[in-house]
C-alpha cells in the first residue's frame, strides 16, 4: 500500500489505520523530511518497522516516483499529498495548481501504467462549487480521475473521497 502525502494531517492518519489491516508493506511517500521522520517514528513505536518503507520524494518528481511504483508494486494508493491552506493557495495558484491537480494526474497516470488495482483520491469539500483556488484545483483532480476511470481499459479502480475540516 502506498501513501502520499504520508506526513500529513491525513495521510498519516491514514497510515495508522492502515497498519491495522495486515499490509505486507507500506511505503510512506511524503516531500517533507521532518514530517516522514515523524509518522516513521510513530509506527515504529507501535511495532510495525517491518512493513514501513519511508520515502523523501515530492509525486512531481517523475522518475523518482516511477522508480517507486517499478520497484514496490503498490496495489493500492491512497493519494492525499496536496496543499490544503485555501489563504495559502489563494496568495499561490501556480502551487496549487501543480501539486493539486497536476501532481494527482500524475500519479494516477502511473498508477495505471503500473497495475495498480486501487485509487483513492483524498479530496475536500471545497471541491463541490469551488469558490477558491485550492477548491478548484481539487475539482479539477477529481475531474481528471473521472475521465481516466471512464475511458480506462485497465483494472484501476478510482475513487474519491471529499473530508470536510480536519
């Protein structure tokens, strides 16, 4: 199973639970040093070093992600690295905009090269009518994996999840 954004309110939450479930092997892609250390740290302290593969990697960075995809072979991804501060994104489009949506095509685009066999997008609320630019930026995510779900011979399974305030 893999994890991105895994240092993240979200995404490490999700890493909790999904150390509950038996997984032969969760790798936690987070760009943020200090937040993977954290998260790595917690799971190891609840005894689960055996299956936990931290990676320092940003989902724009193509080769590097290609090579975790290549190497690993996740069945399923949770995707939910994305910037969440809607003032933050508001000042930054372009930011939004690259690691929102571009950074979901991305991955998912990879997913589907690589077999993998589930998708689910962490997305929000603010995505239903989106009155800012991080709204609008996952909308657009969501979009795209509608699309690539339509028209995907392949056995990816895409979904969506929208979480309200964290």
């Amino acid at each position: 199973i893999m994890v991105t954004g895994a240092g993240g309110s979200i995404g490490s939450e999700l890493c909790r639970q999904v150390t509950r479930y038996d997984a032969r092997r969760l790798l936690l892609i987070e760009q943020c040093e200090i937040q993977i250390f954290a998260i790595q740290q917690q799971l190891i302290e609840l005894g689960h070093q055996n299956i936990i593969v931290p990676l320092v990697s940003d989902v724009l960075e193509a080769k590097c992600m290609e090579s975790i995809f290549k190497r690993y072979k996740p069945d399923l991804v949770f995707h939910a690295a994305a910037h969440k501060h809607v003032s933050l994104m508001e000042q930054q489009p372009a930011e939004a905009f690259k690691n929102n949506t571009l950074g979901t095509i991305a991955i998912a685009e990879m997913a589907v090269r690589n077999g993998v066999e589930k998708f689910l997008l962490v997305s929000t609320d603010k995505a239903i009518n989106p009155t800012s630019v991080m709204g609008a930026t996952k909308r657009l995510a969501e979009i795209f994996l509608q699309s690539l779900h339509a028209a995907n011979d392949a056995p990816t399974g895409f979904m969506v999840v929208r979480f309200g305030n964290v």
